[in-house]
C-alpha cells in the first residue's frame, strides 16, 4: 500500500472536517498508528517512535479523534497524553481482543489496523479499562517497589537456609524480619565468614522494607483518609487498604459493590451452552497483587487470630463441608466477600459492625 505522507495529510482541509479513528500498536521502542476515515478507508499508517515528543508532534494536529491502543507497559501514560491532547481514547483488554491475541498473522502494523477497525464498528468489542490516575499510579509504585523488595528477601532467605544445610548445619527458626548476622553466630567459623555478605543483604533488605513500610503509611494518612475505613475491617492492614483504594481508584466505577468481586477475578466463570453449565474456576482477571493481598486477608480472617465475625463464620461454615478442597474455596470465597465489603464500606462509610447480620438473626428470634 502506498504511504500517504503526513505533509499531504494535513494539507487536505477534507481530512479536518472527517470523524477518524486511530488505532495505535504501542511498542517499546517504536509505535505503529492507522488512520480510518468515516468510511473506514485507511488515509495514514505511520510509524512514531515511543516517546513524549514524538506522540505529541504526531498527534497534537490531528482533530479529536477516537482513539484505541491495548493495554500494556507504555498504555497508561500514552493515554493520559493523548487525553491531554484532546482526543478520545480508548485501551483495549489484551486478552480480550482475541482477533490480534490469537492471531495467525501477528505484525504491528496489522495489528494497529485492526484496532482501529474495530473501535470504528463498535468500542465494546475492545473490553475497555480504565487506567488509574497518574497520582494513583505513583503511589502504587510504592506497593509494588516494596513487594519485590519482599520477594528478594524470601529468595536470599531460602537460600541462606539451603546453604546451611548441605554442609550439615542449621539456622534458628525466626521470621524474616528477625533474619541477620547475628543468627550465624551458632555456624562454625568458616561457613560464617561465607554468609555473612548474604546476611548482610538481608539486613540491608529489612531496611529498606521499613522505610517503604513508613512511606505507606504516610501516604495513607496524607492523601488516602477512606483508608481507615477499610482498616475498621480486622485483618485489613495499612498495605491492603491502601492497594485496594489505589487499584480501584473511583469507587463509583461500579453500579453495586459485588461487582467489586468480579473486577477482581475472584467469581466463577461461565461457559454455558445449552443444557450445560459447568463449574468453573474463578476467573483470575483484573489485578493479581491486590487478588493476593485480599487472600491474605481471608487467610487471617478465617485463622486462629481471626475476629469474631458474620464473615469468618460464613467461611468457617464452607470450609467444614468437607471435601479436597473445602478449605481453599472458603478462603477464595471470603476474599471475593472481603472486596465487596471494602467497597461498600469505602461508599457508604459506615461504621463497621463485624456480627450485625447474626445479631439481627438473634433480635429476629427473640
């Protein structure tokens, strides 16, 4: 296909007074664009290199367009800028768009042309999300920043422990956080010189997991206040709340606060066909660190620490139905229980009451 120049382009008043669609395949280095007109006839397909000036002095002249790009790496700052520019924009679910997904055919510039055609037909088909905001997103860095720190100091961990003991020795049971130099004291001399710079990275580690522990909380204290009203619910910590409120971002995205449950992966899917329905396992979308911290949560809720509480004897009574799996469910179950209630505890900022439906139960019998 012969490339229109963007020169003739912008020289062509028919193309100003035109409703376009862009389609745009993001890439790390580079990003290919197609440019639709209102009778889905390609006018320009070009390649932009993935930066700031380069997207704004591609698309700043351009009339407000409607917009698609997948989510991805580089999706959530392209369309707060492109936003910024004045067009319309619309980020496609990856996983959803199976016609570029699944495709035998996988070539970016194919792929840009097939966002814009079907954002033109209908933008439903793209499975649009919203991207949290910019100061959401900077924040939530923070969480995530500290997670690897975590999953560092487990990995270093593990493997002082493994060392220890294949040459014949162990380590004392403690914590992670209590894991330092000092815990080789009992090792014989030459093994304690060979760990002491692992131990020390790990104390180093604990370090900078306290300072981001200090920064979360500040964060929360300053700029987060609904906060506190998710830790009314026991087992809700500082770093579960506050991901749960920056992952969400507007808590009026939902019609009805179940539907908080299923944003997050934690309902069954469906595949019915006919007279066939199936028991699926959850569906796992939406995001998976704050799926985890809500299990982690259901977890302790549903432990031997847990409080009294209509939601832990609700799990309590699933997991003694028995079963392979009776225990795992409940857990998943509580979590899926666990969002909806931040959600409508976040909305409504109501004082939380942990027995109120057995207390209601209780008034009724009487």
């Amino acid at each position: 296909m012969k490339k229109i120049s963007t020169v003739q382009v912008f020289g062509n008043e028919i193309f100003k007074e035109q409703k376009l669609t862009i389609g745009v395949d993001l890439g790390d280095r580079w990003s290919f664009y197609c440019v639709l007109d209102e009778a889905g006839k390609i006018i320009l397909e070009q390649k932009v290199s993935t930066t700031t000036e380069a997207l704004k002095q591609a698309f700043a002249k351009i009339p407000r367009s409607l917009m698609a790009l997948e989510t991805g790496t580089h999706s959530p700052w392209v369309s707060r800028l492109l936003k910024e520019l004045g067009h319309e924009v619309l980020v496609a679910h990856a996983q959803k768009v199976e016609l570029i997904s699944k495709s035998n055919r996988k070539d970016d510039r194919h792929d840009a042309r097939t966002l814009a055609r079907l954002a033109r037909i209908d933008p439903e088909l793209l499975g649009p999300v919203r991207h949290r905001s910019a100061k959401a997103q900077i924040h939530l860095t923070v969480i995530r920043a500290r997670a690897e720190l975590v999953r560092a100091r487990t990995g270093l961990v593990n493997a002082a422990r493994g060392l220890v003991k294949s040459y014949g020795e162990r380590l004392p049971k403690c914590g992670t956080k209590q894991v330092s130099r000092e815990l080789a004291a009992e090792l014989s001399v030459e093994l304690r010189e060979v760990l002491e710079p692992l131990l020390n990275e790990i104390e180093s580690l604990n370090e900078r997991i306290k300072e981001y522990d200090a920064r979360m909380e500040k964060i929360a204290r300053e700029s987060y206040p609904q906060v506190e009203l998710l830790k009314q619910v026991k087992g809700v910590g500082t770093q579960i709340a506050l991901t749960y409120v920056l992952t969400l971002d507007d808590p009026h995205r939902f019609r009805r606060s179940r539907d908080a449950g299923c944003f997050l992966g934690l309902c069954p899917g469906r595949r019915d066909s006919g007279q066939s329905q199936p028991q699926m396992h959850i569906s796992k979308e939406g995001d998976r660190y704050l799926r985890t911290m809500l299990v982690q949560g259901a977890h302790y809720i549903l432990g031997p620490f847990g409080e009294d509480s209509d939601l832990r004897r609700w799990g309590l009574r699933l997991a003694e139905r028995g079963g392979k799996n009776a225990k795992k469910r409940a857990v998943v179950a509580v979590a899926r229980k666990l969002a909806v209630l931040l959600h409508r505890l976040w909305v409504s900022a109501e004082v939380y009451e942990p027995l109120r439906n057995s207390q209601k139960a209780m008034r009724a019998v009487a």
